[in-house]
C-alpha cells in the first residue's frame, strides 16, 4: 500500500483522498493550481487547485454525458463550440460524431492542455490532429462575445465551479452572448456541481439561464470522483422537445453518427432517462 496521500479540498467540512504511486507533474499557472499524478485506484489524476478535475478511470462518465447527449438530442449539429475542457476529453468525443464538421475549443489555461497531452494522452486520444478541431488558448467570454450571430448548434461548457476562474462563465453577459450565437434550435450544456452538496449552483445557474432561454431544465450522470451523489449538467435551449426524444429515436441518431456500442456509460436509454430528476433536484430550477 502506498503511503502517500492527497487530500481533495473542494468542502472545508468533507472529501476524499488518492493513494498516489507516483507524482508527475505539479505546476501554477497565471490562473491555477495543476497537480497531475499516478493513483492506486483511478490511473492518472488531475486537480486544480485541489479539487479533481478528471481520473482515467471514470472520466467516460463525464464525458460522454456532456457531449453525447446534447448532440444527439440536437440531431443535427455540425457547429460545436467547447469552452474550457483543456484535457481534450469532449473534443474528442464530440469529433467522434460523424456529421460534426467543425469543432472550436476555446481553453483559458494554455498549461492545462500542455500537461494534458504530456501526461494524459488516452484523454483526447488523436483529437488534437483532427483537421474538424480549432483548438485556442485564450477566453472564452471573450471568444463568445465576438462570434457571429447564429454560428453554432451546440455550446459545451466544461469549467471548474463558479469560483476562481471559472466564475466569470456563470454570469448574465456569457449566457446573454450563448443565447445569441446560436442557431435556431441551439443549445448550451455545462457542469453544475453536485447538488447535493452546491444546490446554489445549480438554482442560481439556472435562473440566469432562464433569462435568454425558453427551456432551462438540467439532467444527471453518476460521476465517482464528484463525490456528493448525481452530478447535474445544465441544459439551456431553445426548443423544449429535444428532451423528451425517445430512446429509439436517440438510438436511430447514434447508430447514424456512428456512436452507438462505443461508450461506458451512454446509453440512449441512459440518455432518455436522465432527464428524470429526484424532487430533491428538480426543485431548485425555475417553474
């Protein structure tokens, strides 16, 4: 058994810990804390600022959540915008999705994509040489409030809690710019913690979002490493029947895209019913 240990440090009152084999990188950057390392459990682990970002054993549960199931219940997307996500895990799976021709990522922290492909190449795999793939260091509020009007199908944001740096992809103006530069039946998806233990997250987020979008509601995948219960993943759109597709549907979609029999924890069943809420959840979104 190893005897070291690294403490997360995302609840003052609560957490979790790795048993490390090996440290392999521990860096600040201009904007956080990045620590990657080998654990006995979950393979290679990255934190910012001492909280978890991603393991190589679960991260197919986050991953494929947030993008598989946005672009399937679009239908039709070939314009993606990923904003944050620097470990290339939702590039590669949205470039996994056949009718998708163009795939911006937008990442702040130029030395979490560096440490990434050093030290966590399964993550993207080949994404970051796909020729769809426009990978750029810099800010996504920014990226977002310059693009064109109605230039993308589908917005990803995977970012750390509405703390640090990633506060300022919370607020009114980014949702405000969201809302514009998508298309007519445009959505945006992002992380909203565990409501569990951040209900505030998910009730606050979600009431932004209700200022630019006819349809906020959010739906739910088990992460491991969130610790705290249902992770929730935010859905703000502008068409309220793309989740209530079937399965079948769903599943028509994925066999076109060419998705279906290669994920972990997709499932067009899966998809349907996450967007099946406990009481204890849905009752922090907007009526």
């Amino acid at each position: 058994m190893t005897d070291m240990w690294v403490n997360e440090t995302l609840y003052p009152f609560w957490g979790q810990r790795f048993g490390v084999t090996r440290e392999l990188a521990r860096t600040k950057s201009d904007f956080q804390d990045i620590a990657i390392f080998e654990s006995e459990f979950h393979g290679r682990v990255m934190m910012l600022d001492g909280i978890v970002q991603i393991t190589e054993g679960d991260e197919f549960v986050y991953q494929e959540m947030l993008t598989h199931v946005p672009l399937l219940a679009h239908g039709a997307a070939r314009s993606v915008l990923i904003i944050g996500a620097g470990d290339g895990g939702v590039l590669r799976r949205v470039l996994m999705h056949k009718g998708v021709e163009r795939a911006v990522m937008v990442e702040i922290d130029g030395e979490v994509i560096r440490l990434a492909k050093e030290f966590l190449p399964k993550i993207a795999g080949e994404a970051w040489d796909d020729p769809r793939a426009e990978v750029i260091v810099g800010d996504g509020i920014d990226y977002v409030k310059k693009a064109p009007d109605a230039s993308f199908d589908v917005i990803i944001v995977d970012s750390t809690d509405p703390i640090g740096v990633g506060e300022v992809l919370f607020t009114d103006d980014f949702y405000a710019n969201c809302a514009r530069i998508l298309t007519a039946r445009g959505l945006v998806v992002n992380q909203c913690g565990v409501p569990f233990m951040q209900a505030d997250e998910l009730r606050e987020t979600s009431a932004r979002r209700r200022k630019f979008f006819p349809h906020v509601t959010a739906y739910v995948a088990a992460v491991p490493t969130y610790v705290g219960g249902l992770m929730t993943l935010g859905w703000a759109g502008k068409d309220p029947e793309l989740t209530r597709l079937p399965a079948a549907t769903i599943r028509a979609r994925a066999e076109a895209a060419g998705i279906l029999g290669t994920t972990e924890y997709w499932s067009p069943e899966m998809h349907a019913a996450s967007f099946v809420l406990p009481p204890y959840i849905a009752k922090h979104l907007p009526g």
